[in-house]
C-alpha cells in the first residue's frame, strides 16, 4: 500500500502547512502548523471527502493526480463549509465539472454565502447513504460541532470516520497516523485544539458522542481534517473528548495577569508559591509575554483560575480584558475563582475580573486581594496565605466530588 | 408565552412569530413544538433551549 492509502482505495490527499502561526485570523497560534485532510475514496464511483484551504488547492490536486484523473471524481462530500476544508472547491470543481456536492441544508446554504457559484448539490441528513459500489458512505448531521453545517461521514465497510474537524489537532507532520508520532505531542495537540475551538460546545459534544455510540458502528480508525489520524486505539481520543466535554477536571490552578511596574507580579509569584506549597498544580502566565492558546489549553483541565491586574483608570489592563474576553466565551463550567491586583489609588481591577468572572458562569471562591502600590513582605506574606486557601477550595472540592 | 433562547447560538425563539422556516405557525408556544423542531439558526435541538 502506498504511504497515502490510509485504507485499501482510501487515499489521504490533503496538504501540509508547515509554517503557518496564526489561525482562524488571530485567535489560535499553530506553533507546529498544521494540516487540512482530504480523503479520496476508489470504487465503482469515486468520492473525495472534504478539500483543502484555498492556497493549497494544487497541493491536493497534485496528490490526487498520483491516484487518478481528477475528471474522474463523481461526488465530493463537504463535511463543514469553512473555507480551511471548502477553499480548494472551486478550483477542484474546474477539473471535475460532473460532480455532485454532498451536505448538510446548513452546508449548502453557506457555500452559496461563500463562493456564489451554481453547484450541484444534494443536500442530506442523518441516516442518508451514498452507494460507491463495494463500499457506502452514511451521513451523521453533527450541527455545532462545531458549526452549524457540520456533518460526520462513516464508511461500515473500512470502520472509518471521517468527523472533519472533530477530533483533529493543529501539527503539521509527513507522518500520518497516530503511532507514528510522539504521544504526548499528539494529546498536547488535540487538547489545544479541544480548548480553543470547541470548549464552548461541551454539552453538543456529549450529546453526539451519545448518539454515535448509540448507532453501536464499529469505529477503528478516526480520520479528523486537521493533523494526524488515529488508528491505534480511537477509544482514547473519544474518552478525553468525554472527558472534556464533562468539565472534568484536575487539583490544578493557573494563575493568569497583568503588570504595569511589577508589583502584580510579585503578588502572582507569592500567590503561586502558596499553592504550590499545597501540593494543587500551579501553572502562572504574564499574559503580555504569554501564548493565549497555551494558557487555554492550560486552563481545560485546571479546576481554579487566579486572575491578576494592575489597576489603570480604574479598571483593569487591556491585554488581560481582551483574555477574559475569550475565556468567557469559552464558557467554563464547574471552576473556582480568584481575584488580585495592585492598585495606587481608588482600585477597581479586582472588582472588574471578578464582575466578568460572574458573567462567565464562574464561581468565585474566595474574596480577592488588592494592595497599594508595592507589596510589602507582610503583604506579600498575605498572598501567600490567599494562594493556600484557594488551594484549600480546590481541595475541598475534590473531596465532595 | 415564554419566549426560549438557544444557549448555543442566542437565538430567541418568538411564539408570537412562530417559526415559518420550519412550518411553525405564529402563536405556537415552545412547549408545543415538536421534538423533531431544531434551532433555525444553527441546528440544535430543543433540550439546548432556555426560557428567558
């Protein structure tokens, strides 16, 4: 079998983004790049599962070209409309004018909205089947997960998923499949990617997942639409999404904030230190010098937040606002709160982080700390005993859980 | 009638509108909408609703 032919006469066919940092515009830094999988599939008729982004169109259409004849194409499923999967349609479409697009109503609604062209396509639902010849191709809608026109598409015949972007993760790899890449690396991936792309979309998740395993089809290979495919045990990849999607979470806090001359951040340290001296995991990021998709992907599993600010005009530093501003709507469920900050005069951070805390659904668990300009050692000392009695709650909770 | 927003999306559900995408005549409160009725704006389904 050729290094591509993930399954016999299924071909990976998409492209590999090196050097990509920045997704989605700016809201996820791909510090190992990335990849947007297509898959084609040979029978009696021949259907390409998902494209490429636009710029990669010739990436996929050279690959497809060591299979066969692109003309030869009869049907190509649009599993999620967003052009990272869908870009390479209208350039495919030039050398395959007989076929037909499969996808959701949501699916075809948005592919009008994106490229305007008058395709051919045929909308389905759940349950539809596509007969290829030896091998069926059946359609799960799955509507936000992690837009409203995303679908699933199963093969019975190879026990093969193709649920486009779940499950993926951004790692740009010439490897393909899970048991090929360092472990810890791929999970590290997958969990960033669950963090910052559909966190907010838990209970949807659960919700599918169930549903699948309610259809009770045998599942032994996923293969998502970014990054590697997992073949060596799926069941792992599905339980952390469980995982996951239930708010589980672990003793471990992260401490995110802002400085302007450094007294925050002294605060930050000794709060950790008392944490950490509680035995509860401490992670601490100064969010100007930090990666925010690292810090989300930190924060996943972490049971409790310690946000920090200095107070400027009354309120708190814009880097660390525009932070929360994402965390919130990720939309955090079951977490514990905290609060800190330097101030010079009237104050007013602490109240904001701890009012935006509010609004996202998190608990706050203790009252938090302010102090005057610099810390003093008795003040820092107060830190330390704040950072001990959030580990405490932490703990609490663990044990009532 | 209680109007019911979509905690994926936002969307808000009108009995007085109705939903004409979907066949629901104006008037129809939530709790009468069949089970098969989704979320018009991004699909899912009635269990994802809150009364406002």
């Amino acid at each position: 079998m050729a290094k591509s032919e993930i399954k016999k006469d299924i071909f990976w066919v998409g492209a590999v983004d090196w050097n990509v940092r920045n997704f989605h515009g700016h809201t996820y830094s791909t510090s190992r790049g990335t990849t947007y999988n297509s898959y084609l599939i040979l029978d009696e008729k021949i259907a390409l599962v998902d494209t490429v982004y636009g710029p990669f169109a010739q990436e996929m259409i050279r690959r497809i070209k060591e299979v066969i004849d692109p003309a030869k194409i009869d049907y190509i499923v649009v599993n999620h409309v967003e052009t990272d999967h869908s870009g390479a349609l209208p350039e495919i479409l030039k050398l395959c004018p007989k076929a037909r697009l499969m996808g959701t109503a949501k699916c075809r609604e948005g592919l009008e909205k994106h490229y305007y062209g008058k395709w051919d396509f045929q909308t389905v639902k759940t349950g539809d089947k596509l007969n290829l010849g030896k091998k069926t191709l059946s359609f799960i809608e799955a509507p936000m997960v992690h837009w409203p026109d995303s679908m699933f598409t199963y093969c019975p015949q190879e026990k093969l998923l193709l649920p486009n972007d779940a499950f993926g993760q951004h790692y740009a790899t010439a490897e393909r499949f899970d048991d090929e890449v360092d472990n810890a690396v791929l999970m590290e991936e997958a969990t960033k990617y669950y963090a910052n792309i559909l966190w907010p979309l838990g209970s949807i998740i659960l919700g599918k997942i169930g549903e699948v395993q309610k259809m009770n089809i045998p599942i032994d290979m996923i293969a998502p639409s970014h990054g590697i495919i997992w073949r060596r045990d799926p069941a792992e990849i599905i339980n952390a999404y469980l995982s996951w999607a239930k708010n589980q979470t672990v003793p471990k806090a992260v401490i995110v904030y802002e400085t302007m001359w450094g007294a925050t951040a002294k605060m930050a340290e000794r709060i950790a230190q008392g944490i950490s001296d509680s035995n509860i995991q401490v992670k601490l990021f100064d969010i100007v010098v930090s990666d925010r998709t690292e810090i989300i992907k930190e924060m996943l599993n972490a049971k409790g937040f310690v946000i920090g600010s200095s107070t400027h005009d009354n309120d708190m530093l814009p880097t660390i606002a525009a932070f929360l501003e994402f965390l919130k709507g990720s939309k955090p469920r079951e977490r514990l709160a905290c609060a800190f900050g330097s101030y010079g005069w009237a104050g007013g951070a602490t109240k904001e982080i701890e009012g935006i805390m509010k609004e996202a659904g998190i608990e706050l668990a203790q009252a938090g700390i302010g102090v005057k300009y610099t810390p003093s050692e008795e003040e820092l000392n107060l830190c330390y005993e704040f950072g001990k009695e959030f580990a405490g709650k932490i703990l609490q909770e663990k044990l009532s859980a | 009638m209680n109007k019911y927003r979509c905690t994926v999306c936002g969307y808000v559900y009108d009995p007085a509108a109705g939903d004409p995408t979907q066949g629901v005549k104006p008037g129809t409160a939530f709790e009468n909408l069949p089970d098969t009725w989704v979320c018009p704006e991004c699909g899912v389904g009635k269990d994802m609703f809150e009364k406002m």
